[in-house]
C-alpha cells in the first residue's frame, strides 16, 4: 500500500512536471494567429497526417502558390503543404522524415526555391517557424540540429520557454486564449492572400550568375530522394513559379543532374507560365515574388492536371472518410 | 562551462548518475573524473596548473610528515641516550627544515598566483611613469596572461591544506589522486566556497547512500541561486554600468540608485553562484561551508566580514591574522607600549597590525590594481574607527534612552552598515580610486531630480524590469527575514506536499520567466569567478 502511494506520488510529480512546462511553453510562444500564419504549418499537419497523399515541401512560394484545395477538388488529390518562409531544403527533409514517420503519402514534391541559398544559410525566426511547429521525435531534433545558428541551443528547441521567456513584458491576453488552441488557420498549408501588386517587368528574366548548388543542399535533395525511393514513396523536383530574377539557369542544370541521376522529375514552373496561364500583373501581391489567391488557384489547378498525368495518385473523392474530412477543410 | 548553462545542467545529471550507480568505495574517482573534465572543459591549459598546486602540495606534505616520523622514531630509538637539550635541538632542526619545505610550498604556488595576477601591475606603473615624468612615447608590452578559472580559490584551499599539515592539525592525504579530488572539487572551483580539508575531505571520500531528500534539497537551493542571479542580479548590471560609466550626465540620485543596485547585484552574483555550488554539492551528499550569512542584516562591518565570503575572511583570519598577532616582534611592540604606560595602544597592536597585512592582502586577493588595495584599507579604517568609537556610541545610545537591542538601534545600524559597504563598493564599480571618489563626490554636489522615466529609457532597465527586480529585492528580503528563524528549505518541507509543489512551481516559473539569459540577453559571468 505505502509503496503504490509512493509510486502515484512520483507520478503525480512528473505529471505536474510536465504539465507545468508544457503549459508554459504554449503561453510563451508567438501564437500566428493573425499574423505570420505560416507559423502554424507545421503544427496543423499532424490531425490530417493520415488523409495525405501528396506533401508538398519548401519555402513561402509553396504556401503562396499551392492551393491543396484546388487539387483536392480538380482531381480528388489528398494533399498538404508542409512549407515555411525561408525553409531550406533541409528542413523539408525532415519535415518529409517526421511526415512519413505518422504516414506514408504516395508522392512528395520538394521545391528548389530555397536551394539557391548556401550552406550558411540561417534565419533563426524562420527555423522557429518550421520547427517549433512538429510535435517531439527524432526528426524534429535532427531539423533543429541541421538548422541552429551559432548563438541557438537545442534545449531551445526542446524547452521553447527558454527562448520566448523574454515575451513577458509583450504577453496579451491572445497569448493565454490561444495557448491551447488547436484549431487550423490555414488551408492545409496553403496562404491566401487575395491582395495585387504588379510585377514591375513583364517578361522574366533569370540571373546570369554561375550560382551553384551548395554541398549541403545537394546533400540534403540526395537524403530526400533516397528516403522516399527506400519507402516507396514517389518524388518530384520541382520549382514553384515566382516572377524573381535571383533564379539562374546553373542552378536548374545542377538539380536536373541530380534528377536524372535519380532518374526523377524535375520541373521548373517559371518555363510554363503561359500554359499555367499567370499573369504577374494580377497574380502576384508582392511584385512577383509570390502568388496571390488568383494565381495560385490557376497555379494549383495547373499542377493537379500535371500530377495526375504523371503519377499514380488515388483519387479519394469516393471515399467517404476523406470526403468528410475535405468538407470540413472546405468550409473554413 | 557556465554554472548557469543547460550544458552544466546536463553535466551534472550525468555526474549524479555516474556517481550513484558507481559502488559507494569508488564514488570519489567519479567525482576526480568530473572535477578534471569541467575544469579542463574551460580552457585545457588551466589543468596544468591545477596539478601542479596538487602535486606540489602532496609532495610537501609527504616531506613534512616524513620528517615529523623520523623526528619520533628518532627520540623513540634514542630517548635514553640523548638529554633534553638535545631533544630540543634536534626538533628545532626538523622544524627549520619542514619550514623551509612549507616556504617552498607557498611561494612556490602563491608566486604562480602573484605572477598571474599582478605580473601587469609593475610594468602598467612602469609605463604611466615614463609617460608622466619623460614624456616617453615607447611602452613596455604587457605579459600575455590569462587568470585560469578559480585559481586564488584552490590555491588559498590548498596553502590552507599545507600550513595545517605543518601545524600537525591533520594527517596528510597519502593518495595523490584522493587529494586530487580535494583539490579540484568541481562545485567549488569557481568561485567557492574554500573549503577545510578537515571539513571536505571526509566527506568526500565517505561512503554514502541514494537519499532523494538531498537531491531536492539541493535543487531547490539551486533555484534560489538561480533566482538571484538571474532575476536580480543580471538584470541590474546593464543599469549599474550604465551609470557609472557616464556619471557626469547623472545626478546623485541615480548614482546612489546605481550604488544601491550594485550591492544588490554583487550579492545576487556572489552568493546565488554560490547556492548554486553548495546545491550540486549537496546532491552529492558533500556539504560545503556556508560562506553567506545574511550579511545585509550585520550591524557593524565587523560583523558585516564575519557574514560576508566567510570561508576567505575565516582563512585570513586563521592564517594570517592569529599567526601575525602571535609573532614575538608585534607582542614584543605591544608589551613595550604597555611598559611605557601606553596601556590601551599596546593592547591594540597584536590587533590592528596583523588587521592591517589581512586587509591589504584581502584588497590584492579582490584585485591588482590599486583601487582594490584602498578598498581593503578603508575596510581596516572603518573597522579601526568602529572599535575606538564604541565607547562614544554608546554613551549616545544611552543618552538617546535607546536600546541597542531595539529595533530602531538594529535598524539603525544595518542600515548605517549597508551603505558604508555599498559606498565602498565604489572602488569596485569604478576602474580607479580617482573614479570612485568622483562618483563619491557627484552623489552628493549633484543632487538634483530623479526622473524615472530616465531610467526606463536610457539606463537598461524597462519599467517592467524594474518592478520585477523590486519585487525580487521584496522576495529576497522575506526569505532573510524568515531564514534567521532557521532553514528556509526546512520549512517548505514540512508544508503538505501540494503547497511544497506551488512554491517550487512559482521558484521554477520565476527563474525560467524573469530570468536575464537567452538570445538577446548576454547573462553576465560570474564576478567573483574571474579571482
């Protein structure tokens, strides 16, 4: 009896141990709620992780230009974006690794946007994004060790109070009513945003720099391809399409050798602006760099047609469960 | 490694389970092992001299102990062959020569501390002089040294070690690695406390069980450091330094504001790092000296030294001062004034000269420069001053129809104590004498306003930062007032377990919050580690 009261009394401890710091954590940590919602992404992921037939993964244009509605609603397409602003190659692997640890999705595509930076790459709010976001494994461990600056510390990652504590003089009362708020604020992923900003040149034109893919980067698309090949899963190189000359063509020669020596896909969308039918004088909010809703639902439906014709992927709109689900998602 | 880094933190839960799970026999060489690995974890170089102060010392304590041996196995074998004088004799020699191995042992290693310390001093005065009076444009390079962590710690713990050995008060420690671990003890190190090999060593190297009681005890003493140095004291340097490093555009109060915080802040440092130690320690089942005792509560200076790093005062006081005040040349000037009918100077001699050496030498210990030599003085003045005027002040007392045991006298007291210390740290906030008597002079000539929106905007310290240091300082405060009724710790423990659970939660919940450390927040290093 004095043995079993000891025993609940340690787990009582612990529980309240934890609860204590959990709690703590979802006070102090920015909520991207109403701003910077791409913050959420990598959190929302996890309640529809088993509804995910195609991951879509990369930086802002993905969130930007990719619409998993208008997939889902074109060709039955079951999809999530698992992007961030600034998110490199190497957080999407593990964005990709900890995916397929709660699910096996039948195609991931992983854009190049973000390969175009070196291996020093590091914007710490942008980690935090990405990271801060996926629930406790070794995937998440490994991303914030793959993606910590100099002055970053892992027990930041694991503990966040650590990093947010300073928000105590900046608390509001969202900070407490969305500390356990578990709702989505995003479409699967996707950002819309309705507004329009001109791009300034009509006709994109690419750097001519000799920019080339840094060694981590190409480690990284390696890892990435290797892990979807050895489970089975499909994989595609892509580039999602934005009206910015700091592209250049070394950079798609480089990710085209890889694609081949895999013997994948690689597509840069920026080539089939006109059969996607963009406008980068109403489709884009921001003078090109991304799409607005209008351009990525042409965008989306664009590359719905494109993954259908080139992959084998399950159309669920017969399957009641994802139906459900889908209706949901809709209504948002 | 920081003893405020999650890398100690994660260093020690790997100590504490190494140790526990090693059998009770050989725990010790888990915690040599530790000691080793922190203290070269640091900077590599500095484990050279460790072990040299280590072998140095086991070397001459092996020589005066063997000599002491032979000395007894020497009479034993002649007692009825030699006579009394000669007995004599011969145990003068030994002693000659176990004190010229003893000499050999301090200035072998308080030379190493002298010319890592003040190697700079000589050469600084060298310069300025040949600047002042030949305008000489050329200076001498100054040697490239660098202080290793803790040294004038273990250096004074284990000269501490040696004089005792010589003075026969312990038996040496025979294992070179045991005394190691002696002198090394992590916890310690840095900045404290310096332990008694009389008080340390067994404990050390006893055989002790898992006792949970330890390991919470500890960890809450822990927090409370932490709570210390992170909520008070490191919030409050931004402020102090601001301050004194542009005291022309401040009026004296905010110099007196910065003089006040200053004294908050060096004990937040000093004695929350060492909560800190003396909670790792005693984790480990090893309770180290106190070396605090409420100091801000003392009612003379005196007394203020006697609460105040109690460990360094006890060690001047035992090795400096009892042996000085005992020389036959300071007795022999006491007993002279006394003949001469100078009775109340010749009492005072055996007291204030040896007072006088622990003072400068307690100012050198604090720094080389010279500030820190009329800090130590200073300390000698006022306790000199304090002593001579006793009589006076309690005439005044009794004139007033005060108790010096009432409130108001203690009060009145402490609070006199509190600011003459505090004043005094001016000679440590500032980088000269001449500074500290400028920020002296400008806290009373310039007395003007005191805005405080200045302080929230120019002077590092927001408006919500500095309602949480009050609150701290108010915390701080009551826990002091509740510790001279006994252990704090103590008391939370008898509490019912779900009340004991609301204070830790409110300690961790404090320390993690309110802390000053993170990105964007450059958490001070110790002070008294850099000595």
């Amino acid at each position: 009896m004095k043995k079993t009261v000891k025993v609940i009394t340690v787990i009582l401890k612990v529980v309240l141990i934890v609860f204590l710091v959990v709690t703590l954590n979802r006070i102090f940590m920015p909520k991207y709620i109403n701003e910077n919602r791409d913050g959420r992404i990598s959190a929302e992921y996890y309640p529809f992780s088993n509804y995910t037939d195609v991951i879509f993964a990369g930086s802002s244009t993905v969130y930007s230009d990719i619409s998993p509605a208008v997939l889902w609603e074109k060709e039955g397409i079951s999809s999530y974006v698992r992007a961030n602003a600034s998110q490199p190659v190497w957080i999407s692997y593990y964005m990709i690794e900890d995916a397929i640890r709660c699910h096996k999705p039948e195609l991931v595509c992983l854009d190049m946007t973000f390969a175009k930076y070196d291996d020093d790459f590091v914007e710490e709010p942008s980690t935090r994004k990405s990271v801060d976001g996926m629930r406790m494994s070794p995937s998440k461990i490994k991303c914030a060790l793959a993606s910590m600056g100099e002055d970053e510390k892992l027990m930041e990652y694991i503990i966040p109070l650590f990093r947010f504590h300073t928000r105590w003089k900046e608390l509001t009362w969202d900070d407490i009513r969305y500390a356990w708020y578990f709702g989505a604020v995003t479409q699967n992923g996707f950002i819309d945003d309705k507004n329009i900003k001109a791009a300034e040149d009509a006709d994109l034109v690419y750097s001519e720099d000799e920019r080339r893919l840094s060694p981590k980067n190409v480690l990284y698309i390696e890892k990435t391809i290797k892990l979807c090949q050895d489970n089975g899963i499909g994989i595609m190189l892509m580039k999602t399409p934005a009206h910015s000359s700091n592209w250049t063509d070394s950079l798609d020669e480089d990710i085209r050798a890889i694609a081949d020596r895999y013997g994948i896909k690689y597509i840069n969308f920026d080539m089939y602006n006109d059969d996607i039918g963009l406008d980068y004088s109403t489709d884009t909010p921001d003078e090109g760099s991304h799409l607005n809703t209008s351009g990525a639902i042409k965008f989306s439906g664009y590359l719905a047609h494109e993954l259908k014709k080139d992959y084998e992927i399950t159309d669920r709109r017969n399957d009641p469960g994802y139906v459900r689900r889908w209706e949901k998602i809709l209504n948002r | 490694m920081s003893f405020i880094s999650m890398d100690f933190a994660l260093y020690v839960t790997l100590a504490l389970v190494l140790y526990y799970i090693m059998p009770a026999a050989h725990r010790w060489i888990i915690l040599l092992v530790a000691s080793y690995v922190f203290y070269g974890y640091n900077d590599p170089a500095d484990l050279g001299y460790i072990i040299i102060t280590t072998v140095s010392a086991y070397i001459c304590a092996y020589f005066i102990e063997k000599l002491t041996v032979g000395q007894k196995e020497y009479i034993k074998k002649r007692s009825e062959e030699l006579s009394k004088e000669e007995k004599k004799a011969y145990k003068l020699a030994v002693k000659k020569k176990q004190k010229l191995i003893l000499a050999a042992g301090l200035v072998l290693n308080f030379g190493i501390l002298a010319y890592l310390k003040y190697a700079n001093l000589p050469i600084a005065y060298i310069n300025y002089y040949r600047i002042k009076w030949f305008g000489s444009t050329q200076m001498i390079p100054f040697i490239r040294v660098l202080l290793p962590l803790g040294i004038s710690f273990y250096t004074f713990q284990t000269m501490g070690y040696l004089i005792d050995i010589y003075y026969g008060r312990y038996e040496r420690e025979k294992n070179l690695f045991r005394f190691a671990l002696y002198v090394s003890y992590f916890p310690q190190i840095i900045q404290g406390p310096i332990s008694r090999f009389g008080q340390l060593a067994p404990q050390l190297f006893s055989e002790k069980k898992f006792d949970f009681y330890r390991i919470k005890s500890g960890f809450y003493r822990i927090m409370w450091g932490l709570f210390k140095k992170l909520v008070i004291a490191d919030r409050l340097a931004g402020f102090v330094s601001s301050v004194m490093s542009q005291k022309e555009q401040y009026t004296g109060a905010y110099i007196l504001l910065a003089v006040f915080f200053y004294s908050m802040q060096i004990y937040g440092d000093f004695s929350g790092g060492i909560d800190v130690a003396l909670g790792v320690s005693e984790m480990f089942g090893i309770e180290l000296a106190e070396n605090f005792m409420r100091p801000f509560f003392s009612k003379s200076i005196s007394e203020y030294w006697q609460r105040w790093h109690i460990t360094l005062g006890t060690w001047f006081k035992d090795y400096i001062y009892y042996p000085l005040s005992l020389n036959k040349s300071i007795m022999k000037l006491g007993r002279n004034f006394r003949e001469k009918g100078h009775e109340h100077i010749g009492k005072r001699i055996p007291i204030y000269i040896p007072m006088f050496f622990v003072w400068l030498l307690t100012g050198m210990w604090h720094g080389s420069q010279s500030r820190f030599v009329v800090w130590g003085l200073c300390n000698f003045v006022f306790i000199v001053l304090g002593t001579e005027l006793e009589g006076i002040s309690a005439k005044t007392v009794n004139a007033l129809r005060l108790s010096e045991r009432g409130l108001v006298m203690r009060s009145y007291r402490a609070f006199k104590t509190f600011w003459l210390m505090s004043f005094l740290r001016l000679f440590d906030i500032n980088a000269t004498a001449g500074e500290a008597f400028r920020a002296f002079r400008y806290m009373f000539i310039n007395f003007r306003g005191f805005d405080i929106e200045k302080v929230y905007e120019n002077l590092s310290l927001q408006k919500e930062d500095f309602i949480v240091v009050l609150c701290a300082i108010v915390v701080l405060f009551a826990f002091e007032l509740i510790q001279r009724a006994g252990s704090v710790r103590k008391r939370i423990f008898s509490l019912p377990v779900p009340l004991q659970w609301v204070v830790l939660s409110l300690l961790v919940t404090a320390v993690s919050v309110f802390g000053y450390y993170g990105p964007g927040y450059d958490a001070s290093s110790f002070i008294y580690g850099a000595f």
